[in-house]
C-alpha cells in the first residue's frame, strides 16, 4: 500500500505530541539572561546552562499549547487574515487582473526573464532590511502574475518566499542577523562584507536557476506542478485571448496600492513599522482601494471577508506550528537542546568545527525560529567556542547566517514561511516535497562555504 503524507493539521498534531513526550526524557535546564544595556536586548549569559526541575507536558497540558501557539502567533494569524481581506477587495475591483494583462502583453515569448528580475529585487530586501513578514503582501500578486503568464503557484511563491530567503540567508548587511551576531561576537558592524557578497551571489544565482527550470517545466507541461489541480481553476481567470481592459478606474486603483505600499516601505525603514502597522496600512489600502475601484460599503465588507476566508486554513496552520514551541517552552528543554548540540561542537577537529556550527545552527532554527532571536541565543555560546576551537569569530557568525536562513524556508516551525504557503494554499507537505533537493544544494554549498571561510581565516577574527 502506497504511504500517504497526513495532512498538515495531523503532522503538525503529531509533531506537539512527540515533543510533548520529550519533555519527559530531556532533561528541564535553562540559561542565565542578561540584558545589554545599550540595545535592551536580552541574550544568554555563556557557561552558566544548569539543571531546573522538571516539568513535563501532560495529557491536558499539550492541548493547552494548541490555543497557547494561536495566541502566541497572533499577531501574524490575523496579519495572514487582514491581508486576505484586503486583497479581495483588491481583487474585486478587477484591477489586478487587468494589471496583470497589460504585463502579459508586454512580455509574451520572454515570460521567463520575469523571474531572475522579480528574485533579485526581493533578495535585496531580504539581505539589506533582513525582510521577511513584510514580504506577505506580495505574494498574492506575484503568485496571480505567474499564472496569467502559464507558470504556477508554486513558482509565485518561490518567487518572493526563495528571493527574499536566499538574500536573507546570504545577507551582507542584514542588521537582524548578522548586525546582532556581530555585535554580540565584538565584531565590527557589517565585516567581511566581500566574502558575504560572494556567498549572497553563490546562494542567489542557484536559487534562480532552481526556480527558472521548474517555472519552464510547468510551461511545457502543466501537469508536472505539484499545484496542478488548485491551479487549474485559477487559470481560468486569465483568458488570454480576451484580457480585460486596462481602465482609468484600475490604474486609480494601482496607482493608490502603490502609494499604500510606498508609504508602507517608508515606515518598516524610517519609523520602525512592524506587524501591527503593516496590519493597519493594508486596511487603509483595501478600502482605499474598495471606493476607488467603486465598490459599495457592503460590497467592501463582503470581498474583505471572502478574501479572509480563503486563508483561514493557512492561518490555523501558523498557530499549531508554533504551538510546538509553547510545549517546549513549558517543558524547560529548549536551552537544553541548544547546550547539548552546542556542546558536540567542541568536540569535532577544528577543520569540522565551523561545519558542526553550520548544522548546529540550522537544528536550533527549528525551536528558535526568529533570525535576532537565535542570535541573542546561540551567539553568546558559539563566539567563546569559536576561540576555543581555533576558528574565527567571522566563521561562526557565517556559520549561524546559513545555518538560521536554509531552514527558514522549509521548516513548519517558521511562521512567516507558513504564511506564505497559507496565502498561496500550498500544503506544507507539497512544498517540502518541492523544496528539499534545493535545501540539499543549499546545505552542501553552506558547508562547504563555512569549511572555506575556516581555511582562509576569514575576520577580521
């Protein structure tokens, strides 16, 4: 009998339930805190791991961590809502459609030049402003353009989700995850910029190339998508032969999405926007974009909330992924997984030692999956180990660079990445399917990138 991937809600259920069983076989531990009085950011205190009592995750407890995940992913659950509202106002005025033929016209017979562009704009977000949240509201567009041009959702989404990812994990100037290894590691801000510019282009140029063939695959043959059967329906509303004209009304209503998202780009740079603002600015856009397109009142309400519901699956999904987190939280094991992998580290030869950190790393992304905050908790331990080991610090901040932004793009544990699958409906199971031979690539070429910063001293130190 032929295996068959549960589905996402039941692998993610089964998920919290062996973790919840681990917290009656990993020993409970925890790190000291401290926090730097000149960020306010609190990180972990090296050499000072103990053991706490126990306290196991029981029966009631693991159901618990369920609402416990809603709530603490909250704020990006009803992100993922808000968007979706919007964007079926916007999609209600019929401007997008209509947008998106007059950029079909113009690029019928090099349809696929779309994708090397549309990757490097989002790479750079991802490398210089360390974006990743902020990326959501685009999917849905890229995703439309995709299709109308004969590829598929899962090259939409790849689009921005590997764009962004790839600049995020080759990030030169990411002050979310290099800037904080930095600094905690006392290197100078941003060095070794030249050998990250190389790794940024190594990570970037695959990424493209991987995307590139399967966009021209699906292009030949759509029933090669993993998405074939979702996209058949969403095909039909690009009719190639009749394309809906491009109005005054819709170029209105683009035009003022432009200005929202310019305005939007402005305040995550200038004002320190962040979930709740970007929640806020695509209200104000939907609507904006409801009257404009000349929607009534009710007309408004009705596409805000047939666009929500459309990404309440997606939405639950963010929450019981991180509910995974909340049992390890409540169960004390999350240091003491963090201090035995570090602890394996010390004992590789040193040529292996920056690789050891590589993988390390890219285990703790998956209990600690935010950028700064595997940084404020790996980076006090693996900087000392660093000069224990006889590697530079540089290396291991490479090391950590890699190790937290391979994994962000494929583990069920990363919230915006679940965010990103829940906006295009791709089930997680599907993508991973999709995904891993890219990962593998990624991963070989981490290692042997970390191995070469080794060999070459890379620092300053």
């Amino acid at each position: 009998m032929k295996f068959k991937i549960p589905h996402t809600y039941a692998l993610l259920f089964f998920l919290i339930v062996i973790v919840a069983l681990l917290t009656y076989v990993i020993p409970a531990g925890e790190f000291e805190r401290a926090v730097d009085p000149d960020t306010g950011r609190i990180f972990v205190v090296p050499d000072t791991y103990a053991n706490v009592e126990r306290s196991p995750v029981g029966f009631f407890g693991l159901f618990k961590a369920i609402p416990g995940g809603m709530e603490a992913a909250g704020y990006i659950i009803f992100f993922v809502l808000m968007i979706g509202g919007s964007f079926g106002i916007l999609q209600a005025t019929g401007a997008i459609n209509a947008g998106i033929g007059a950029v079909v016209q113009k690029t019928q017979g090099k349809e696929k030049l779309i994708i090397p562009i549309i990757m490097i704009i989002f790479s750079l977000a991802g490398a210089i402003l360390g974006a990743a949240e902020e990326m959501l509201p685009f999917y849905p567009i890229i995703i439309s353009l995709a299709l109308a041009l004969g590829f598929d959702t899962i090259t939409g989404t790849a689009m921005v989700l590997l764009g962004a990812g790839a600049g995020f994990a080759g990030a030169f100037m990411n002050p979310f995850t290099v800037g904080i290894a930095q600094g905690i590691s006392g290197l100078p801000l941003f060095s070794g910029i030249g050998y990250r510019l190389v790794v940024y282009a190594i990570i970037l140029s695959v990424s493209i190339i991987y995307v590139y063939r399967h966009a021209s695959k699906v292009q030949k043959n759509p029933e090669l998508s993993p998405t074939y059967e979702q996209d058949k329906k969403q095909h039909n509303a690009f009719d190639l032969e009749n394309l809906p004209e491009f109005t005054g009304r819709h170029k209105l209503v683009l035009l003022s999405f432009l200005i929202g998202l310019a305005i939007l780009a402005y305040g995550v740079v200038q004002l320190g926007f962040y979930i709740t603002e970007l929640t806020a600015m695509f209200l104000i856009i939907g609507i904006a974009a409801g009257v404009l397109g000349g929607l009534g009142i009710n007309k408004i309400a009705e596409e805000f909330v047939n666009g929500a519901k459309e990404l309440v699956y997606g939405a639950l999904v963010i929450g019981l992924a991180t509910s995974i987190m909340v049992v390890m939280r409540e169960g004390n094991i999350i240091d003491t997984v963090i201090y035995s992998l570090a602890s394996a580290v010390q004992n590789l030869p040193a040529a292996l030692s920056g690789v050891g950190m590589f993988v390390v790393q890219s285990f703790i992304n998956l209990i600690v999956p935010s950028g700064s905050g595997q940084a404020a908790v790996s980076m006090p331990i693996m900087a000392p180990m660093a000069d224990v080991v006889g590697i530079t610090r540089q290396s291991a901040v490479l090391a950590f660079q890699l190790g937290d932004g391979f994994s962000n793009v494929i583990s069920p544990t990363s919230g915006y990445f679940m965010a990103a699958l829940a906006i295009g409906g791709i089930p997680w199971d599907k993508w991973a399917k999709w995904m891993f031979p890219l990962f593998l690539i990624w991963s070989l070429i981490g290692a042997v990138l970390v191995a070469v910063s080794v060999m070459i001293n890379y620092g300053p130190f």
